[in-house]
C-alpha cells in the first residue's frame, strides 16, 4: 500500500467562500493502483490534450475516464472528508471539487 496525498479545491463552483478553499487528502492505494495511475500520468502527459488542459480545472477528467476504480475511491473517500474540512454544505458541491495527482505519483515517475 501506498499513502499518496492528493489535493482537492473547493473554490470553481461552490456557492460558499471557503477561507480554505485548497486543501489535502490522504489516500492509500494499491501498489497495484499506485502503479496504474503512474503508467496512466505517463501516458497522459505525452498527449496534447494534457499539455493544452488548464490545470486550475484538476485532474478530474483524465483519472475519472482511465482509472474509474480509482476515480471510485477518491470519491467515497471525498464524501468522508469534504465536510470535516470545509462543512455539511459542500455535501451538494463534491462534482464540483477538483482533484490533483498526488505529489507522490510525479515523483515516482520522475525517478523513472
């Protein structure tokens, strides 16, 4: 297992102005998931469509479309914390929230 901390922002599209609108998560994966995201992160920034993507909008897209069992986890783990973080009105707003690729996935593949 592997503990990865991805960031998560409360701030495009939530009605409610969160002091602390850019916040962190910890996510334990499967060495197996852990391996998959990183071979999905390689291939995603060799494509165009990475390197034209505003990153203000998260990653979102990419691990939802190619990593759906991980995009699952995310979420389940985002519905727990989200309101510890911010509170119970975000509870509405998670589509809303971006999701960033964990530091600890660049790095893995940067050493590569």
């Amino acid at each position: 297992m592997k503990k990865c901390k991805f960031d998560i922002e409360a701030f495009f599209g939530i009605p409610f102005d969160y002091e602390n609108w850019y916040e962190s998560m910890i996510v334990e994966l499967t060495d197996e998931q852990f391996d998959r995201y990183c071979e999905a992160l390689r291939r995603w920034q060799a494509t165009d469509e990475w390197k034209n993507w505003n990153d203000e909008n998260g990653h979102d897209y990419f691990i939802k479309r190619d990593l759906p069992d991980i995009w699952q986890l995310l979420q389940e783990l985002l519905a727990k914390v989200a309101p510890v973080i911010w509170d119970e009105r975000i509870i509405g707003y998670l589509d809303q929230i971006n999701v960033y690729t964990a530091d600890e996935i660049y790095e893995s593949i940067r050493d590569i």
